[in-house]
C-alpha cells in the first residue's frame, strides 16, 4: 500500500474521534514526518508556514471581512430592496427577493454561511410574514446560500487558484454563468412549488424590513460595491486581494458614514469575529499544505493518474465519477477542506485527459455546493434551521426540489465546459 494512503486513512481516523480537522491534518503530517520519512520536526513548521505564505490568501480574510461588514451595517437589507423592485411583484415574489439578494451579496461577501445569515436572518422571518411556511423559507433560504459562492468572488475558488495554480481572476468570470444558470433555476424552482407552501397573492407588494431604509436612503452606495469589486478585478485594476482590500475600506465608509448603522462596539465585534473565522480558515490551509506536500512526494496523484487511465481514458466517464465523488464528499467535509485535499490528487488525472483546470475548479465548487444543503453537514441548512428555530428533518421535504436541480445544473456545468471557460477566454 502506497504510504500515502495509510495517511489519507489516518486523517480519517482522527476526524471520525472528534479532533478538529486543522489538527487531524497537523498530527497525522507529523506521525508521517517522523516515523514514515524521518523527516525533521521543522519541516512541519516550514510547509506549514510556506503554505500560507501567499498574497492571494489575503483575500480570504478580506472578503470574508467584507461580508460580515455588510451582513451587520445595512448594506445587505439595501440589497433586498433592490431586489424587492425588481422581482418582488411577480408569483412567488418574497421566494423571489431571497435568492436574487442571495445573488446580488454574493458579488461581494465570498462566503456562503454569510450569505445565508445575512439575507436568511431577513427573509426568513419576512416570507413568514407574508404567509410561507417556515420550513419552505428555510429550505429556499439554505439552497440560495449557496449563491454566495457560486457568484463571484468565492473563497472556495481564491483556495483552488493557490492550489492549483490557476488565475484566480479567470476563475471569478469562469464562475459568472454558472451562478446565474443556478439563480435562474432556483427562481423557476420557487415559481413552481411556491403555492404548494404559500398563500402569497400574486403580485401583493411585498415591501420588506428594509421598506424605512428604501424610503430615506438610496440603494446606490449598496450597488456600487459588487461593481467596485468586481469591476476593479475584471478591467485588471487591482488584483482580487487588493479588491477585498477595497471592499472591507468602502463598506465601512458606507455602513458608518452614510446608512450610519455601524457603531464602534459594533466594529470592534466584527473584526473579532470576522479575524476568527479567518484564522480557523487560514489554520486548516497551513496544515493542509504540509499533508498535501506528503502525498504528492510519495507520488499519489501519480499513481492515481495512472491507475484510472489505465482503466479508462475516457474524460466523460472520469468527469462522471469525479461528480459522484465529490456530490459524496460534500455531504459530510466542509468544502474548504475538500478542496485542499482533492485539488492536488485530482487535478493531474483531469489535465492528463484534456480537462481545462478553470472549467475543473468551477466544477469542483458546484458539485461542493450541493453538500452545503446536504445532510449530514449541511452548514447553510444548520445556519437557517438555526434562524428559524426548526428541526432540519422537517426541512427536507420542501428542500428536495432545489436539491435535485441543483444536481441537474451539477451535470450541465461539467458536460458544458464552455459556460465555465468562455468569459475568461473572451476577457483574456
């Protein structure tokens, strides 16, 4: 047995005993350091250290600050009234404004649990209001959490770009079509189901919380953030680091000085909060690299690559499993983590049958998408079960729908390379 794998095998074993998983990867790394290539105990110290010693890795804590600083300042309720007047007239409209500001603050915050508890810690309660169910509110409100990464910027991409060596920037616009395609079905999902789990009359104005915040403030500082961010990476201003830079300096200035939401104490809570977050981030990718550097000297990935060639060369039969792998493994590993993992031992195998590693990473994050809904680790589904104080069990049935679409765009996106490859083609 490759010695790789007996590590793989001993990670398992400490994740499944309750050790967090930035220490399972530590220990094992080191178990493996010492007694399988006797190795110096500062080799840990050093891949770990070299592992995040990156400038693209700022970005994560950026955006993640970003996120949480609108999610608390005001600008995510300005969102949902941009939202509110583009779709909330229409059949099903408060379903309607949930996913699309799930949308439009996914263009800024990179994260999916911001996402749900920013714009599900609003309209969860308002769709309850206006006469949905509070399950069918927490299943859409979960599956359109999602969006928060499936828009760009997307943590879970800036970690596959270092990873994989790929432009992170080219892997923002290769996310672009595919997000949309899933906000676009998920609003056509709600359109069907949402009289099955409502009385919402059809074209009722659905004016939100954030009515009194329409009414004596613009929307504008708020949809100008996404452009600033978005649009400083794409016309080659700034990198993505330095546009997570820009978007924590305006949403403070936003937040404090025109919607004047954010208070000191209140600051203060969310770069402590938000700097934690980040740290358990950033722990996990530090350790993660040294197990990462273990199994590529002892030539897994490889071994891998050969091995599934050897049986078939076929890129779409490879595409096929790696989609039930990964659809799997999302259902009970964080996706940050995943990606860490996989990215090395995968990546080889696709490139080596002709598979674009943009078209790849976009495919790798969908399919990780869908876990977030999944049980059992289902984080988007924890976080808005936890908002609406529900049983998850109670969730499932009016989640299905959502989830089995979310599937169908999974194969559209991996079999239609082009809706990931042609934006970054086109911009380069």
């Amino acid at each position: 047995m490759n010695p790789a794998v007996v590590l793989i095998v001993l990670f398992l074993v400490l994740v499944l005993t309750g050790l967090p998983i930035a220490f399972s990867f530590a220990v094992c790394s080191l178990i493996f350091l010492l007694v399988g290539m006797d190795a110096n105990f500062t080799i840990l110290i050093s891949r770990t250290f070299g592992g995040l010693d990156a400038f693209a890795l700022m970005a994560v804590p950026f955006f993640i600050y970003a996120g949480d600083i609108m999610k608390e300042g005001g600008l995510s309720r300005s969102l949902i009234s941009v939202a509110d007047r583009i779709v909330g007239k229409l059949k099903g409209g408060m379903g309607h404004v949930c996913i699309l500001a799930c949308c439009f603050f996914g263009a800024i915050s990179g994260s999916s649990a911001a996402t749900v508890a920013a714009i599900g810690g609003i309209m969860i309660p308002e769709m309850q209001k206006r006469g949905y169910e509070k399950r069918y509110a927490v299943a859409l409100a979960s599956a359109a959490g999602f969006l928060g990464i499936m828009i760009p910027p997307s943590v879970p991409l800036i970690i596959y770009g270092l990873n994989a060596q790929v432009s992170v920037a080219d892997l923002f616009l290769g996310s672009v079509i595919p997000g949309l395609i899933m906000t676009a079905v998920f609003m056509l999902v709600n359109h069907k189901f949402v009289g099955k789990y409502s009385n919402e009359t059809v074209g009722e104005a659905v004016a939100v919380a954030s009515e009194k915040t329409e009414k004596q403030k613009s929307v504008i500082p708020a949809l100008l953030m996404p452009v600033l961010i978005l649009g400083g990476i794409y016309s080659g201003i700034c990198t993505p680091t330095e546009a997570g830079a820009v978007a924590v300096f305006y949403g403070v200035l936003v937040s404090a000085f025109y919607y004047k939401s954010l208070k000191l104490k209140q600051f203060l809570d969310i770069t402590t909060g938000s700097a934690a977050t980040s740290a358990v981030i950033l722990v996990i990718i530090g350790f993660a690299s040294v197990f990462g550097w273990i199994m590529t000297t002892e030539q897994l990935p490889t071994l891998l690559r050969d091995s599934v060639t050897s049986v078939t060369q076929n890129k779409y039969v490879i595409l096929l499993i790696l989609n039930i792998f990964y659809l799997i493994l999302g259902t009970f590993m964080e996706t940050i983590t995943a990606i860490v993992i996989t990215t090395p031992l995968f990546l080889p195998l696709v490139l080596a049958v002709g598979v674009d590693p943009i078209h790849f990473g976009i495919m790798q994050q969908t399919n990780l998408c869908v876990g977030l809904i999944t049980p059992p680790m289902a984080l988007n589904l924890l976080i808005a079960s936890k908002i609406a104080n529900i049983k998850i069990e109670k969730v499932i049935t009016p989640l299905i729908p959502f989830l089995i679409t979310a599937i169908v765009v999974v194969f559209i996106v991996t079999y239609v390379p082009v809706l990931s490859t042609w934006l970054p083609s086109i911009l380069k």
